[in-house]
C-alpha cells in the first residue's frame, strides 16, 4: 500500500541553525501539506501546496518558513532560522485532488524536530 | 473555545465492549469530516470520513455520526481491541476554499483494559 514518507525521523538543531525536513509524498497525489504537532497538543495545519505554489499558509508559517517540490517526488519544509518553540513534531500530508472534491489527507510518520 | 493543553481527555473501555468518542467542530462552513487514530510516535491514521450531505457512515468495526445542527461528529468503535488503544482526533475541512486544510481537534485518549 503506498505511504507517505519522511525523513529523517528525528533531527537535533542549535537554534539559529537552518533545517530541512524532506518527505516523500504518495505518488499520484496532487496536494501537499505541512503540519505540526507541539508535544501534548493539537495537530497544526502549517501550509498547503498545489500546482507549485502555495494554496494557503497559516499564521505559523511566517517567513522563516518556505516549501519546495525540487523534483517529481520530494517535498520539503525548510526552517531558514530555528527557534526554540519550532520543536515539535512535523507531519507531512499528501492527498489526491479530483475537481471541487475534498480528499482524504495521508499523513507521513514525522519529523520529530528538536531546537537546543 | 479550542482544548490545548497537555491533558487528553481519556476514554477506558473493556476489551470487547463498543467505544464512542465525541467531537464538536467549530465551523458551519465545513463540510467534510474525517476521524484519524494517532498512536504513540506514529503519525495520524486515517480511519474514516464522512461529507456534510450525510449523517451516518459506517466502516469495518467504526460508524461516524454527523448532526450538523449542533456541530458535532461521534466515532462509534465495536468490540474494542487492545490494539485500538490510540488517541483519536477528529478533523474538519473547508474544501479548497480554503486550501484543503484540516483543523483538527484536541483529541480522545482511549484506552482498552484487557
């Protein structure tokens, strides 16, 4: 069964350091997403991304954060200055678009981001 | 108001015996719903979905209840297995209105007593 999948799994940062999440979206999908998780809490929807742009960013997603498809299969979340309070837990979603239609959303197994 | 916090509330159930977990969701303009299953260091899991034009879903051993008129989205787990021991979130979608995005809620802890 395909899966989304991600790497690393965990990843150890000075703060100030720049990061690099990478997944590995399903293949025929057509939607991408970034989410997060701070320990204990809610799952936090960071960004959407579609026909290689961005469809819509939360207010988390400020500019110390950016996305990238490189290629036909990779997608990345990059964190250009970490801070402490980016420790977390970062999921990576992808889902099957079919016109006007939600999709179900297939979740990565994570990054678990720790900012020192 | 949204739940965050460290603290799940937590369902116990006995192995065999059927599960409900409640959700309230906050936005009348949502009009597709899934419910995932997130155990320790994994990811969400997808388990089941359910579109604002119905009411009822039912999957294997799960069944989703819609009531749009007060917002509010149950799962229904039968015969509860040790291995449904997880925390469910429910999760809610505008559509592509605004970009596909889930907003998920704080979550159910269930745990199964053997």
């Amino acid at each position: 069964e395909p899966e989304v999948t991600q790497t690393p799994s965990h990843q150890v940062t000075q703060m100030g350091q720049e990061v690099i999440l990478r997944c590995v979206p399903i293949s025929n999908h057509l939607y991408f997403y970034w989410y997060r998780q701070i320990l204990g809490q809610k799952v936090e929807f960071l960004v959407s991304f579609y026909n290689n742009e961005i469809s819509e960013k939360s207010e988390i997603f400020d500019d110390q954060f950016s996305v990238e498809r490189p290629d036909g299969s990779n997608f990345t979340l990059k964190i250009r200055s970490t801070k402490l309070e980016d420790s977390a837990m970062y999921f990576c979603a992808s889902s099957l678009r079919t016109s006007g239609r939600q999709e179900t959303q297939y979740f990565g197994p994570g990054t678990r981001l720790l900012v020192l | 108001g949204e739940s965050v916090g460290l603290h799940l509330p937590t369902l116990s159930v006995q192995e065999g015996d059927n599960s409900i977990i409640n959700c309230a969701y906050s936005n009348s303009a949502s009009d597709y719903f899934i419910w995932y299953k997130q155990e320790s260091g994994k990811g969400p899991q997808f388990i089941i979905d359910i579109r604002s034009n119905m009411d009822k879903r039912q999957g294997q051993r799960v069944t989703v209840l819609l009531n749009k008129t007060v917002k509010h989205l149950s799962l229904q787990i039968a015969a509860t297995q040790p291995g449904d021991s997880a925390v469910y979130f429910c999760a809610e979608n505008q559509g592509s209105a605004a970009g596909n995005k889930l907003t998920f809620g704080g979550g159910t802890r269930v745990l199964v007593k053997p």
